[in-house]
C-alpha cells in the first residue's frame, strides 16, 4: 500500500498500542477520583478531527474508567504543510462542558497553534478541568509553548503520515506512523 511513499516507519503498530496503553493507564490513574460519582462526572474525551480518530478510538478503549467521547473539527487557515494560528471550527461540541473534566485527544502538536487556540476556546466553556493528550509532539516545530500534561512520543522534525496523520487527505489509514517520502511532495 502507498508502494515508495513511506521511507521509514518511525512508530510500528506495537509501539503505537504500548504507548496508548501506557498513557490511558497514566491517565486512569489520575482521574480515579475525580470521576467517582457517575454520569455528571465522567470524563469528556474530545477528539480533534480528523487526525485524531485513530488514537481517540484506541485511547478511549484502553482507557479503564468511563468517559464520554466528544468529537470537535477544526481547521486552520493556510497552507497545507504548516499552520498559521487562525483557526475555524467546522464541528462544534454537541454539548455543554460546564463544570465538566475535559480531556483534550490530539494526534499530534508540531507548531502548537491549533492547540493554543483550542485551549483558549475550550476554557471560556468553564470546565472543571482541561488537559491535553497528544500521541506524538514535535519539539523542534513548536511556535507557542502549550502545556500538555500527556505526551506518547517527542519526534523529530520530519513529515509523518498514518494512524490519522494526513498529507493532502491521504495516509491516514496506514496502521503506523512513518515518514513520507519527500517525493511525494515535491
Ligand atoms: C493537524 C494535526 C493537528 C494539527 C497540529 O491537523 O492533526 O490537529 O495539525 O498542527 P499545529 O500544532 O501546527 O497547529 P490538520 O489541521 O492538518 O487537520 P486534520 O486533523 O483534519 O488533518
Ligand atoms: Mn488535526
Ligand atoms: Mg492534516
């Protein structure tokens, strides 16, 4: 599949479920008491489409206290290869957050921008709580220092597809995370 595009796995299938297993019990951890009393206080998930759908899926299944999942698109203006900070949302929360502990599900922060804003937006809701988890950052990329509290993997500064993660659309169904061949987009 995609035969030449990918020119090196940087996170296999068996690291990708390690680490998801790893962050969720992390996480787990961390909740236990907060979300003790039922329904009102589940934990909200909020996934970032698209990219985010692979790890949102998996983290929400490995995760073993109950939690709500709650899916936000968002789009930022500019070019197709790096983000300018200005943000759309083309799907909004079905829901009120209020007085809720919202987990934010990323797949990946590279200059932290749709982050920033995301976190400035979400907080004017009046959540109990707002964290962040993201499977992979790039720490080299970043241009605003978001505090994310849950991070599965610092990568360098490549291109990377798969597990959610496009280039033009494409890519996001590769069950693994690599590096796209700089062909593909020169
Ligand atoms: C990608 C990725 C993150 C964001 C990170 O989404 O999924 O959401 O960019 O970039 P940043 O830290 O520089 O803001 P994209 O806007 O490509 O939309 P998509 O998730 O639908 O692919
Ligand atoms: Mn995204
Ligand atoms: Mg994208």
């Amino acid at each position: 599949m995609y035969d030449g595009d990918i020119s090196s796995v940087l996170v296999t299938e068996e690291q990708v479920r390690e680490k998801t297993a790893e962050l969720a019990q992390q996480v787990a951890g961390d909740y236990a008491d907060l979300v003790r009393d039922g329904r009102e206080s589940d934990l909200v998930l909020i996934g970032v489409l698209k990219g985010a759908v692979m790890f949102m899926t998996d983290f929400a299944r490995a995760l073993p206290i109950p939690a709500q999942l709650e899916f936000m698109a968002v789009s930022s203006y500019g070019s197709s290869t790096s983000s300018s900070g200005v943000v759309r949302i083309l799907k909004d929360l079905d829901r009120d957050i209020a007085g809720r502990h919202v987990l934010i599900v990323e797949d990946i922060i590279d200059s932290g921008l749709t982050l920033n804003w995301l976190l400035g937006n979400l907080q004017t809701r009046s959540p109990a709580s707002l964290e962040v988890v993201t499977l992979l950052r790039k720490p080299d990329a970043v241009k605003v220092d978001v505090p994310v509290r849950y991070v599965g993997f610092d990568i360098p500064n490549e291109f990377v597809v798969g597990y959610g993660l496009d280039y033009a659309e494409r890519y996001r169904d590769l069950p693994y995370i690599g590096t796209l061949d700089p062909s593909v987009y020169a």
